[in-house]
C-alpha cells in the first residue's frame, strides 16, 4: 500500500503520478538520487576495506608498527558500528537529507584529514572521524530512496546496489594497491584517501542540488547516554587488547580492559530502563535472535580478521606489492560476490540451512589455507593460496546472504527496526573486534616464531571460531521472515542490512 504522506516526494522527484505506462520506469531526477546514494555508499565501503591493502605501507610511511596497523581497520568500523543505529535516528529526527548532507561533507573532510596526516595519532583520528559520519551519511541514503521511490520502483533501485557494491569490492582494493604501487607524485598511499575529496565535494554538491527536501518523521528521544556507553565500552575494550598485545600488558593496558567492562554492564543496565533505548530489551530474551547475533560477531569478527592478516602476509612476509597483493585477494572478493547472489534465492527454502552450509564451506577455506601453508611455509604463493581463498570467499558470501535474515526471523514486527539496526551495528563492531583480535595473534606469533607458524596460528584460531558459530546454528530460527523487505520497519537504520544483503 502506497504511503499518502511520500506523494509529494514522488512528484519532486520527477515522477509523474499519471504515469502507468511503466510504474516501474526511474525518471532521470529518480535515476540521480540513487546515483547520489550510491556514491556515498561506495565511499564508505571503499574506505571501510582500503586499508587491509595500505595499512602496512602507510605503517611504514607514518611510523606507529603494528599498532597502527590494527587501529587502521578497528578505528574505522568502530565508530561506523558505534554510531549506525543512532545515525538513523537522527535522520527521522532532523531530516535525513540534512543528516545526509552532514555526513558526506564530515566523511569527506576526515579523508582529507586521513590523506594529509603527518603522524600514527593524526591518521587514527581521521580514520575514527570517517566512520562516524559514514554513519551519519549511509543509513540517510536508504531512507531517502523509500521515500522517493515509489513500491514498484523501490526493487529497481535496490538491484542496483549489487553490481555496484559488487564492483566496488572487487575494484576498490585492486586500483588502492595500484595506486599505492604507482607512487604518484610521490604521494604513495596518500592519494586513496585525498581521492575521496573529488568524489566527495561532487557528491555533496549533487544531493545538495538534487535530494527531495523532508520533514523529521519522528520526535522519538535518542538514547545517546546509552551510544555514549556503547562507545566507551568498544573503545577501551579494542584499545586495551591493541596497546596491551603491542607494548606489554601493564597499568594502562589492564585497566583500559577493565573500564570496558565496566562501561557494558553500565550500557546493559542503561538498555533495560531507558525509555527509548537503542536495543529493545525484549530482543534479548528472543533465544532465536540473541544466538543469531552471538553467532554473527563470531563469525563476522573471524572473517574480517582473517582478510585482514593474509593481506599482511602477503605483503609483511612474502614481500609482494601493495597492487599484486590486492590482485592474490581477488578470489576471495570474487566468491563472496558470486556466493551471495546465487544464494539470496535460496534463504527462504534453505534457511539457517543455508547458514550452516555457508560455515561449513568457509570451514573448509580455511583449513584449505592451513594445509597450504604447513606443506609450502614461506615458499607459498599467491597462487597457491587461490583455490582455498575461493572456496572461503563463497562460504562467507552464503553467511552474509543468511546470518541474519534468518536471525530475523522470530522477530515481531514492531521490533523488526530495533532489531537489524542492532544486527547491522554488530557486524561493524565484529569488524573492529575481528581486525584487532586476529591482528593482535597474528603480530604475536610473528614476533617469537615467524610468518609461517603466525599464519598458521591465526588460520586455527579462525577455524575455532567457525566451529563455535557452528553450534550455534541450531538455536537460530529455522527461517527467514517470508515477506522479505517488507517484513522489516522502515527504521532507517534496518535498511542498512538490505543493502548489505545486495552484495
């Protein structure tokens, strides 16, 4: 049923409302709003993955060794994970074209903090700054889209998404690592984050032009003590186990980890008696959805570290350019994007069938790198390492088609928003975790027994980890909601897992 209240933006988009020709046709006003949204949602995933190609030249540039390194990636997706939910909210509370605005000017101007950074502090910040306002700017994009698409348009608009984001995923390292490699104007790495000022400057300018004017949806309070506690927790966490695994567990390191333990119970007790808080209580006790959600950091945080660490082997250990490294990651970009379009079909017959299948098969990835790298050590190449890095890449494309669709599914409806926002920021926070977790082993064993065994060390680690989710599995709800997309609340923030869901 079409919303009455969104007829106006149908026609201030450029959609005649007599049109039946074609209910599904975009008019070229329509056409440059999802190029706007998809911009920015190619900014964000470009520069949420950028740095498992740079960050060991950037290291090197910047000083900072391998604690730089692993807040290169945890820096970025914790603040993206910290922020998502409270950044749709903010959009139904401002007006999400102003908060789009927001944070794509703010994304832009932290890349240009990144890109011109003299020191390890200076490129951190910058990097926790990008995934702030990337939160700002990307739950905006999807919410601007339902409200200027109309039903029949919507599936259209949304297909794009999956060549796109696909595109990028597989592009996106490859030009950084060449661009890395060429050294432009001596420049070395700095020129994939300064990149984004072009696009970002030009994005900003289009949606300031082009996006449909709104008014706020919501009055709802946002919970910001609580985000502020999640934020806390998150960051003494991630920064004791970095600072305690790099320079030596002593006063500082300790108590950082304590202080995060704290800040959780406080942000747990915080959940159960705000009057808007930012994790419906309930969802808690639904036995289906908290395993779905303990099974996705699990699982989310092993992959991301792993991709994370055999970049760094590649370059680290076996001394391969920024750009050949990027080239040997591409079978494993290749099978997460072919994995999750030939799976999507088959959620709602298979299930958390398909997630178990999907962990089996990442399973079977990794002990295929284990193998490799006990019989070749050192002597390992690229080529080598291809068929496994396939078979995991095709393993994770099927989780990240399921995990949570399926975890979703003994959700009521009125918690349906509550619910993937919370789903969405987890598998950002599993990114931060997973990156400083794996990272942290892995720089540890190098230290005392070499690449190799490192290599070998993080792969057992990781392949633990998938064995745990596995048990897991079957605490989850048997299906997904059948209704798809229309199952879920037009929260802002539950949209960001669809288009995640497109790749």
């Amino acid at each position: 049923m079409s919303d009455p209240r969104l007829e106006g933006q149908f026609d201030e988009a450029g959609q005649s409302a007599g049109d039946s020709v074609d209910p599904t046709r975009l008019t070229p006003r329509l056409r440059a709003i999802l190029a706007i949204v998809l911009l920015a949602d190619i900014l964000d995933l470009m520069d949420s993955t950028v740095t498992t190609i740079a960050a060991p030249t950037i290291a090197h540039h910047l000083g900072g060794g391998d604690s730089l390194i692993k807040w290169l990636g945890a820096g970025y997706a914790l603040a993206m994970g910290v922020l998502l939910v409270v950044g749709g909210r903010l959009g139904d509370r401002y007006g999400r074209r102003r908060i789009f605005l927001l944070g794509i000017i703010g994304f832009t101007a932290a890349s240009a903090m990144c890109g011109l950074s003299i020191d390890s502090p200076m490129i951190i910040v910058g990097r926790i700054i990008q995934g702030g306002f990337g939160a700002l700017m990307i739950p905006q994009g999807i919410s601007i889209l339902m409200a200027s698409f109309s039903r029949p348009q919507l599936p259209r608009a949304v297909s794009a998404f999956g060549p796109a984001m696909g595109a990028s995923a597989i592009l996106g390292p490859i030009v950084a690592g060449f661009i890395i490699s060429a050294n432009l104007a001596g420049l070395s790495w700095r020129p994939v984050f300064l990149i984004n000022i072009v696009l970002g400057i030009t994005g900003f300018v289009a949606a300031l032009r082009i996006l449909p004017r709104d008014t706020p949806t919501s009055t709802t309070a946002i919970d910001s003590v609580g985000a502020a506690l999640l934020g806390a927790t998150m960051l003494a966490l991630i920064f004791g186990l970095i600072e305690g695994s790099t320079d030596g567990w002593h006063s500082l390191s300790l108590a950082s980890v304590v202080a995060g333990f704290c800040f959780f119970v406080s942000f747990a007790f915080r959940q159960l008696k705000a009057k808007n808080p930012l994790i419906t209580p309930t969802l808690l006790i639904n036995k289906g959805f908290t395993a779905g959600l303990l099974l996705g950091l699990g699982f989310f945080a092993a992959v991301s570290g792993l991709s994370y660490v055999v970049s760094l082997f590649f370059q680290l250990i076996l001394h391969l350019s920024p750009s050949h490294a990027a080239l040997g990651l591409t079978p494993l970009m290749l099978g997460v994007i072919a994995s999750s379009i030939i799976c999507r079909p088959l959620l709602v017959s298979l299930g958390r069938r398909l997630v178990t299948v999907g962990m089996a098969t990442s399973l079977l990835g990794t002990v295929g790198l284990w193998l490799t790298i006990v019989v070749k050590g050192q002597l390992v190449t690229p080529w080598k390492f291809s068929p496994s890095l396939l078979v995991l890449g095709l393993g994770m494309g099927a989780c990240f088609s399921s995990i949570y669709e399926v975890a979703l599914g003994d959700v009521n409806e009125e918690e349906a928003g509550s619910a993937s926002g919370t789903l969405s920021a987890v598998q950002q926070l599993a990114t931060a975790i997973g990156s400083a977790v794996v990272t942290t082993i892995y720089f540890g064993v190098v230290r005392q027994s070499g690449g190799s065994r490192a290599m070998e060390t993080s792969l057992l680690v990781v392949a633990g980890a998938i064995i745990c989710c596995l048990g897991l599995v079957w605490l989850m709800p048997t299906s997904a909601p059948p209704d798809g997309m229309e199952a879920l609340s037009t929260d802002a923030s539950a949209k960001v897992i669809e288009v995640n869901d497109a790749l």
